[in-house]
C-alpha cells in the first residue's frame, strides 16, 4: 500500500471503484486458506462486470500454490509471494506474463525508508523487527511460506519506530514469528532486551511491547529490562502450544508442564503485576484423553490473564501430516470448548479482581460495539486479540474540547468486569495522545459519557 501511494496511486475501500485489485491472501491453515480463496473468487466478479482491469494475489497462498492459482482462477493477471512485495509497482504499471514471477525462497525484509501506510489507528502500529522461521516444528509450515529467520537491521527498526511516534504513534507493537530470538543472526548478543531498552528512550512513545516470546528464551536478562523501562508494558505472548510431554515431543517443541509452570514462576517473580498470555493447539495427532487431563491441569495452575486455543490443522506441507493417530474433528471441537470454557472462568475471575482499582488505561476512541461508551486497553492487553476496557464516564468532562485524543493515557476506576473485558470510569487523563481531531461522532457522544 505505501509503494503504491507513493508512485501516486489512490487506495480505495471500495472494490467496484479500483482500476486495480491486489488480494494478500494467508496460507497457514486450511481456514486462512480457504477465506483467502473465496476474497480471490469474489474479486474477481469485479473484473468480470465492473471498472477493474487487474486483478493481482499476493502473499502467503502464492507460496504455496502459485501454479494452481494461475491454472485455476484465470482472472488473476500476476501473483507476488511473500519475497517479492517490491514487484508490487511492476505488476500494477506494466504488462505482467504468466511466467514473470519467481518461486525462490522469500528473503525479503522491509526497512524504515519503504514507504508504508498505518492500516491500524492513527496512535497504534505494528513494527516488524524480524521474518522468516528457522525453528521445526512440525505442525508449522511458516518456513516454507516466509524463509529462514533474518532479523532487521538495528537502526532501521530504531529509526521507524521514531518517525511513527513523531507521527503521532503513542503504542509500538514489536512482531516477528520468534522476536526473541532478534538480533543473533546478525551477531546482536541479547539483541532484543537491547532494541527494547533503546526503544524506551523514545519519548513520545507510551507503550512497547513485543510479540511473540518462544518459551525457552524467557532470559533474565530480557526480564530484567522489560521490569526496568516504564514504557516497556509489563505483558509476555508466549505461545507454548501444549503442556504434555508427549504432544511437544511430537511437535518438536520439547519441555513439559513442570517446565514451563517453573518458566512463569520466574517471569511473575520478575515482573510483578505481569499479564501472560499463551495459546494451544488440541487435537495434534497422536494426542490422548490423558494428555489432553495434563492440558487441562496445567491451564488451572497457571493461570494465564489471556488464552488462545487452536483446532489442529492437518496441512498436507507440515511435517505433523505423517503422524500417526489423528483425531476425528468432533473430539477436536469438544477439546477445544472445554480448555476455553475453563480459561473463561479464570479470566472472569482475575478481572472481578480489579473491581474497585484504579488502573491506568490507553483510550481507543468511541465503541464499535456500542454508541453510549468509549474503549480503552490497560497496558496487560494488546490490540484486536485481547479483552476491552469499556468506558462509561469521563469525570468532570463537560466541554467537547476536553474531550481527549486517541492514545491518551488516562487513570480509570474499574466499576465492573465481564468475561474478558472490563467496565470503568476515567478520573483524570496522565498523559496526553496523539493530535488528532475529535470526529464528529465523537463529539456527539460527550453528552451521553458526561451524563451516563
């Protein structure tokens, strides 16, 4: 979208006003798979009957299926792979042959003078520091679709994260397959404790955090300065996928439930106040009613603030395909309800414990989900994948024009707590966001939130 815009292209929402389609399609399971299809599908109605001239797949599907994609769906004029995104330019402006593209391992990586445009709020973005896999686990196939690791240059992660917050960015969020392992293919020792602690000298920045932690690179010293820097969110995504010995064996993951539940111990101890979040994955072939017990134990002791629980996906491109002793979908879905139906009431539990606190929250802008409130995240909360903090009352606002911007800090008072989120009244603002302008639906909601 950036190198687009920037040769002077106009990005539109609307699909029947664009002279040129681009789907970026998901490849990682057969969900992803079958949802980037049917965008490819319908896309292409708008070159059947309406103004598009080309229609271009991008991303992940290419990967995977770039010969099929061009055998099949004869409307798509060029595809790009995860390696080939520069090519975007070429295929928009010129004639694109069937053959034009490669199918080489993908080794591209962006850097902070490529051109890009925030797709999130205006106070919110996403950096990624790292692409690529080299770990091997067996139910994965993200080496094949992204390459081997290779991390970003450290200055140029350092440089765009200072150009988004003198953009009005207040919230950095650090993303990569394994951010934990930044730095040491390019010979950085402790390569990301040390990008987290200078990117906590940025000082318009509020909140740091980095996604996704593997589990046995939890360092001291990583802990250590994620406690040290106030900017740094006191929040760890470490995906641990299961907790029986067995099934990690099976997956290449190694460790146990012993290890890890020693893992949190230490990060908790570490990072008082830390919010954890962890996802699985049930059903993996060979998985037994007693190593599915062993999940649900070790769910019980830990308890995680946030947890995601994925269905096993049988991907023909994954090593896990030849294993043995798969499980039937029907015990997949009801293994699935009940690790999420007890980390439901684990989650409920910890939020009514805030009933009566005062904690300090990121103000998101008026509801989706409702018109009569705002929302905002506390720092143990990361955007679109965990719960919400609702706000009914902004105290002693009575004027729009104290009405604040998007990634404003603010103190709140919890008054109430659902499943996964929360319910609370700001009583004052710690610390001012981003210079946007107030819409007008936002305006239109100060009478509602000063009387609720």
């Amino acid at each position: 979208m950036g190198t687009l815009a920037h040769a002077g292209y106009e990005i539109t929402p609307r699909a029947d006003e664009a002279d040129v389609i681009v789907v970026n399609t998901c490849s990682f399971i057969a969900p992803a798979q079958q949802e980037s299809v049917n965008s490819i599908l319908e896309m292409a109605e708008y070159k059947k009957f309406g103004r598009a001239q080309k229609l271009i797949v991008a991303g992940c599907l290419v990967e995977r299926y770039r010969n099929e994609i061009r055998a099949q769906i004869p409307e798509v004029d060029a595809v790009i792979g995860t390696g080939e995104v520069e090519k975007i330019l070429e295929v928009c402006d010129g004639e694109i042959r069937p053959d034009d593209s490669s199918a080489e391992s993908p080794t591209y990586l962006y850097h902070d003078l490529t051109p890009r445009i925030l797709a999130t709020p205006r106070h919110t973005a996403y950096i990624k520091i790292n692409e690529g896999c080299d770990h091997p686990c067996t139910f994965c196939v993200i080496p094949q679709l992204r390459g081997k690791f290779r991390s970003r240059r450290f200055e140029s992660v350092v440089r765009e994260a200072e150009n988004l917050a003198a953009s009005g960015v207040r919230e950095i969020n650090l993303i990569g397959q394994d951010t934990t392992f930044y730095g040491e293919d390019l010979g950085i020792r402790d390569g990301l404790p040390t990008l987290l602690a200078r990117l906590a000298q940025v000082e318009d920045l509020h909140w740091i955090r980095f996604l996704y932690c593997y589990p046995n690179r939890t360092t001291p010293k990583l802990l250590d300065t994620i406690a040290a820097h106030r900017r740094l969110v006191k929040y760890l995504d470490i995906p641990l996928q299961h907790a029986s010995r067995n099934v990690l064996a099976r997956m290449k993951r190694g460790s146990n439930a012993d290890a890890f539940l020693k893992t949190l111990e230490q990060i908790r101890r570490a990072i008082p106040g830390v919010s954890l979040r962890t996802s699985f994955i049930v059903g993996f072939p060979g998985e037994t009613q007693s190593d599915f017990r062993e999940l649900c134990d070790f769910v019980r002791a830990a308890e995680f603030d946030w947890m995601g629980v994925f269905s096993y996906s049988d991907e023909d491109a994954a090593k896990s395909f030849a294993l043995d002793s798969k499980i039937d979908a029907e015990t997949i879905a009801e293994r699935k309800n009940e690790l999420m139906a007890l980390q439901k009431k684990i989650s409920h539990r910890k939020l009514r414990a805030k009933i009566g606190r005062k904690i300090q929250v990121m103000l998101e802008g008026p509801s989706a989900d409702t018109d009569v409130v705002w929302e905002a995240r506390h720092e143990g909360m990361a955007p679109e994948i965990d719960g919400k903090v609702y706000v009914t009352e902004f105290a002693g606002v009575t004027d729009v024009a104290q009405l604040p911007a998007p990634g404003t800090l603010a103190t709140l008072e919890v008054t109430g707590a659902k499943d996964y989120d929360l319910i609370g009244r700001v009583t004052e603002f710690t610390q001012q966001g981003s210079l946007a302008l107030l819409s007008s639906n936002e305006k239109n909601l100060l009478p509602i939130l000063a009387s609720h």
